[in-house]
C-alpha cells in the first residue's frame, strides 16, 4: 500500500511572522504613548486656563462694590468663594500641575486697582500654550520676569516675545494683570 503524503502549509506561525507581528505592535505601543502624552500636556494646559478665567473673574465680581482690589490675598480669595473648587487642596490655591497660585493687589495706575495672580512653576513644555490661552485676559503678562504683553505700554502679545521668554529648561513663573475697576 502506498502512503500519499500531503505536500502544503504546516498549521501556526513561523517565527518570522511572529517577530513581525511583535515588532509591529511594539512601534503601534510607542506612537500611543508618545500621543498620550501630548494630550495629556495639551490638557492640563487648557484645564489651567479654564481655571485661571474663572478665578479672575469670580476675584474680581468679589472685589467689585468696593471698586479695588485693595485686600485680595489667596487666602481670601478661597474664604470668599471666588476660587474654582478644582483648585482648591487644604485652603491652598492649587494648578493643573499642582503648584501653588498666589493672588495679590497692585497699583499700576491708581491704589490697588490690579488683580496679579501669580503661576510658580508652569512647565517648559506648557508655557507657550498656557499664555495663548490666557493671554486676552490681561492687561499685562509676564513669563518668568519676561513682560510680554502689556497694552499699557503699548506691548502686544507675539508668538516671538512667548517663545523667548518660555525657552530653556526648567518650571517658568508665571503673573497675570487684571484691572479691578
């Protein structure tokens, strides 16, 4: 009797098929990661900015019927209900990232009249687009001791003057002017 044998594929994967496959979805994990990331920048940069327009408009309808800012501490802002409750840990004034905010009073043109609400440690990778996002709010803007805008002086806000001052490594300060009148 004769025995045929069956000429075709064997049944599974080679191990090139296998090592294709592992590679590929090696390269797909990486891209997730690296977008992941990105929105997750993306994101905390926009929640911030949300925040932040709210704190200074709720500050500022707080300080209103005296027509100043004359007294506004963090610390009052959050006894005063003004602060977002997303930014409130322990009675503190806390960001997106989680450092802490200051608010004060200054006088530009005339006593107390300015709301400055101050950022210390916005990321190198964020800095650019949290001043995007908040910059028309503000009469005034500084990036860590940089000025860059201030239409009191007749300083607009420019891609170039932002991207100066958030370049180089490290955390950047943040201040925000906001008249109260």
């Amino acid at each position: 009797m004769t025995t045929i044998h069956r000429i075709g594929r064997q049944s599974g994967f080679s191990s090139i098929e296998l090592m294709i496959t592992l590679g590929v979805l090696i390269i797909l994990l990486a891209l997730a990661f690296t977008i992941g990331r990105f929105l997750n920048q993306q994101t905390g940069s926009l929640k911030n900015a949300i925040w932040h327009a709210q704190l200074v408009e709720r500050a500022v309808q707080a300080y209103d019927p005296q027509n100043n800012c004359q007294g506004v501490s963090a610390a009052n802002l959050v006894n005063l209900k003004a602060v977002p409750e997303d930014m409130l840990q322990g009675g503190q004034i806390i960001d997106a990232w989680g450092n802490l905010v200051q608010a004060a009073a200054a006088t530009t043109v005339v006593a107390n009249d300015t709301l400055i609400v101050t950022y210390s440690a916005v990321s190198a990778d964020d800095c650019a687009s949290f001043a995007q996002q908040i910059e028309g709010k503000h009469f005034r803007l500084d990036v860590n001791g940089t000025t860059v805008k201030n239409t009191s002086a007749a300083q607009n806000y420019t891609v170039g003057s932002v991207a100066t001052a958030c370049s180089g490594a490290g955390a950047k300060a943040f201040n925000t002017y906001t008249r109260c009148r």
